[in-house]
C-alpha cells in the first residue's frame, strides 16, 4: 500500500546531541511537510518542501534544519535538541500545494531528550 | 491572524446520542476547512472537508462564515467515533498553503 513511513518511531537522545528523524512516502506526492506536535497541543507546521524548494515557517528555530535528496525521502534535522524539543515529530504529503489538498500523514516519531 | 479554536478539550456521550464537536476559526480570506481524525494507534487521517459537501461515517460538517465555525456533527454516535478529532484551516503562506490546526477534542463515546 502506499503510504508514510517515518523512522524511527521512538527516538532517544541526549540533550545537546544532534538527530535526525526520517521520512520517507511512496506516494510519489511533491509536497513533504514536517510539524511537531507537543502534549495536548495542536501539531504545528516546521517546514515543509515543494518538490526541491523549501519554505521555512517564519518561528521555526534555526535549530531545526531539513533536507530532501529525492522526492521519496525528507529528513528532520535537530543541530542541538533541547529539553523543549521533546515532542511527537508528524511527517506528512500531498500531492500538490492548493488549499484544498489532502494531506497524508506518516504515524510519527517521538523524540524524547535526556 | 489565522486562528483555529476547539473549546473542548474532550467530549463524552453515550451510544446512539447525537454528537457536536466545535470549531470556530479566524481567518481574513476564503476559508479552507478540514477535520482530520485519529483512532487508538492510527496515524492522522482526513475525515472530510467542507469543500467536499460529504457525508463520511455518518458526520457532516457545514461552513458557517457568519459565525466563523465549521463544526462536525453526527445523529447517532457509535463506539467506533472514538478517537482525537482535529479542526484543520488550509491558509496562504508565503510559500504556498499550510495547515494550521485546532488542539483538538478528544470523543469518548460509551455504551
């Protein structure tokens, strides 16, 4: 079935120690977005890729970065987590950007930071 | 400011009651709305959209932009309605569109 596959599901790190968060789709959909959800919260937009051009949300931290080498993979890049970064990490695709589009979503990583 | 606002944290009916999840928004242009559900160890899933006009599981949800609300309803409920409902707002960014999500409503509905 095609889908969003992200991991790992569960990922431990060190405060301080940089991590990655992986997503991959094999929807063949041009849009990868990224947000994090924290407890009892909205999930909230980081990024997200439209083919190769990335668009950062304004209050996004410099301390999240992304990168995707293809259309299939899209990778969450933390330089230095922090005690506050500990959240649910959602990856989700749609097939194209317009207002009304579906978005998919994969069933998350949660980052827990020591 | 684009804004989306579930007042209810969590909802609990019983089988066969009628059930209104609420959502109010705040946006200046054309709305776009979602509710996207999530069941016990599922991952988030569109359930319909306003654009749509759908019946889907038995909810329907009608835009109201006198009263800036989109909220879902269902007749009847059933155990299976039980999960995180999420209230979605598709606004402009600079790059394009973005969801921007309620905190969501937790529906507990018991036998």
């Amino acid at each position: 079935d095609a889908m969003v596959i992200q991991n790992p599901r569960y990922q431990v790190t060190q405060f301080g120690k940089p991590v990655t968060l992986s997503c991959s789709q094999t929807l063949n959909h041009n849009v990868m977005y990224w947000y994090q959800q924290k407890s009892s919260q909205a999930p909230k937009l980081l990024f997200h890729y439209y083919d190769k051009d990335f668009n950062n949300e304004a209050d996004t931290p410099d301390n999240f970065q992304s990168r995707r080498p293809n259309t299939s993979f899209c990778f969450l890049d933390i330089r230095s987590p922090g005690l506050g970064d500990a959240a649910m990490y959602l990856c989700a695709t749609s097939r194209a950007s317009g207002a009304h589009n579906e978005q998919f979503f994969g069933p998350g990583t949660r980052l827990t930071v020591l | 400011a684009q804004r989306v606002t579930q007042p209810e944290k969590l909802l609990s009916v019983f089988k066969g009651a009628p059930v209104e999840l609420k959502c109010n928004y705040s946006y200046s242009g054309s709305p776009e709305l979602f509710w996207y559900v999530q069941y016990s160890r599922q991952r988030l899933q569109l359930l319909l959209r306003h654009i749509s006009r759908e019946s889907i599981k038995g909810f329907t949800a009608d835009l109201n932009k006198g009263e800036t609300s989109f909220h879902l309803k269902k007749p009847f409920a059933q155990e299976e309605d039980s999960a995180m409902y999420y209230c979605a707002l598709s606004a402009t960014t600079n790059s394009g569109y973005a969801l921007n999500f309620g905190k969501g409503t937790s529906l507990l509905v018991t036998p």
